[in-house]
C-alpha cells in the first residue's frame, strides 16, 4: 500500500497469551507496532487533531487489548488490535506487529513477532448522471475511471435511466444510473477522486442545478446501524447524502442494482430504498419521471446489474 502513513512503535504492555498452562497466569511483556493508512492531507492544511488519528488512543487501545482476555495466539492477539484500529474512520488500513520478547521457543532465539495487515472494507454508493454531450459514453468512461481507483471494487452498476430535468435552467434530458462497491478509502478521499474525474470530463460548477457533462455524487458509506456506517455533517461532505431519499433519480436505479439496500433518512431512521422509491412516486406520480434509458456503451460484462423498473418518476438533479 502507498499513501499517508503514521508509524507507533513499541508499544508496550504485560499480558496472558500463549497455549501453555503458566502463560495463562503469568503476565509475559508484549511489544506492538502499528501502522495506520490515513490521507492526511487535510491535516496537514487544517492543524486540527480531528482531521487525524490520535496516537495517544491507538497506544491505549493497544494496551488495553494487551492486558485484557487470554488467548492462545498472539495471530489472534494482532487481529484484534488491528480491528480495533480500522474501527477509527480515518483509517484505511492496519498493519500491526507483535513481538513476544520471552516467549518459550525453547532455543535461543532474538525475536518472536506476527505481523498482520487489515483493509477497511466499507459498502459504497456513488450516483451518476450527465446531460450534456455523449453522455451515455461519458457515463461510461466513469464507471471504468472508478473501477480503476486504487482502493474502490465496484461490484455492480444499475441500468441507464433517462431523466427529465426539474429546476434550474431549460436544459436538456439527464442519463442517470447508480453505482455500488466497497471501498477502504475514507469519504473525504474517495470524493476528491470522484472530482477528479468530474474535472477530467469537463465538468464545472457555474450554475446551481445546471446542465452537466458529469455528475458523482457520493451518497453513502457502509450499512446503516453498522459499525462500518459512515456519517457526516460536514457541508463539504454530508453523509449520507442529504437528498437522496427524496430523489426519484438517485432512488430508482440503486433500488435495482441493489433490491435489498437501505438508506439512513436525515432524522436517523433507516428505510428500505425500494420503500423510499415507492414512497417518492406515490406523494406525485404527475411529478416524478425517471424512464428506461439506452443501454449502456462498452461497460464490461457482469457488471450491470438489474432490469428497468416500472416507475415513472420525475425529479430535480443538483
């Protein structure tokens, strides 16, 4: 792995671990090192502490996992700890290493250690939509640029849908689809690389509600209620996306290319998407209309998954 790194070395703490009867009772010292993936770029810009990991947590999470319940192995006792670490948001990935400075190898010996290494593993929910140009090619080209993405597997994209707009300036059609993956990154890490390649496509950002050679948008991270569940109240990065369970467009696609997902409204409850989709076209059918698009151009096999829904839905993009 490459990227922002923070090192902790030497971390040390007593603990019972082992498979033999005396280690279960006797504290033997342990020493860790950590490692922890995080993009620290905005950290560095801001000099904010919760732009980062705390050091001092990880080395009391450390010990506290040292000194806590038994176990046989110390692979078991670096997994933990690892574990314990991607919990932190910031972090992407974990390596950890063990060292047991005394334990009974029965020959001389210098060192004893497992290393272990975690990748965050994190659902992830990315809307697409264009309406200028090819769009349906630049759609396209997107998808294949977020395939490519170090640290993101798209396991699966919607249909095309064709979009009227609602809102802003007379403009013409939109094609929209939604994305769905998972993905080690932290939010924040993975929007900036959304907007790259917005940027590459041409996109601009003069006119609220706008035409648009290129539209991702991330609406969310991890499952609701889990632990891997990601939220934000950040203007700059609102998670989940603060619109999406009242966006026809948005809600229609995911519900088909995942029929089981689930959003986390603004008040905190968590709703079926295919429920939300349903509720969006039942308050104004007049007014909601997301059509069956064309089919996708030069996306790869097995990738698009679902059919075209029944819905007739209409909503506005931004």
């Amino acid at each position: 792995m490459s990227g922002d790194r923070i090192e902790i070395r030497g971390v040390t703490a007593r603990g019972r671990h082992g498979v033999l009867p005396h280690e279960k009772t006797t504290p033997a010292p342990f020493v860790v090192d950590v490692d922890l993936w995080v993009d620290l770029a905005a950290a560095g810009a801001s000099d904010d502490l919760a732009d980062t990991v705390s050091y001092a947590d990880v080395a009391a999470d450390v010990v506290r996992i040292v000194e806590g319940d038994s176990v046989d192995l110390i692979e078991t006792l670096a997994a933990r700890i690892a574990d314990a670490a991607l919990a932190a948001p910031l972090v992407e990935a974990a390596q950890v290493c063990v060292h047991k400075p005394e334990a009974p190898v029965g020959v001389p010996f210098g060192d004893v250690a497992v290393r272990v290494v975690r990748e965050a593993d994190r659902p992830v929910v990315v809307a697409l939509g264009a309406n200028l140009g090819d769009a349906a090619a630049v759609l396209a080209e997107a998808v294949g640029r977020v395939e490519a993405l170090d640290g993101v597997r798209v396991t699966g994209v919607s249909p095309l849908f064709q979009t009227d707009p609602v809102g802003g300036p007379d403009q013409g059609v939109y094609l929209n689809a939604v994305l769905v993956g998972r993905t080690r990154l932290h939010p924040r890490t993975l929007l900036a690389r959304l907007h790259r390649i917005e940027a590459d496509a041409g996109r601009r950002r003069d006119v609220r509600w706008g035409p648009r050679t290129l539209d991702l948008d991330l609406i969310a991270v991890g499952d609701p209620g889990g632990p891997g569940h990601l939220t934000s109240a950040d203007p700059a990065l609102t998670l989940p996306h603060p619109r999406a369970h009242e966006r026809a467009f948005v809600l229609i696609p995911w519900s088909v290319v995942d029929p089981w997902a689930r959003l986390r409204r603004p008040d905190g409850s968590a709703a079926a998407v295919a429920d939300l989709a349903s509720e969006v076209v039942g308050r104004d059918p007049a007014a909601v209309g997301v059509r069956p698009g064309p089919a996708w151009p030069g996306v790869r096999a097995g990738l698009v998954r679902g059919t075209h829904g029944t819905h007739d839905t209409h909503e506005t993009h931004g």
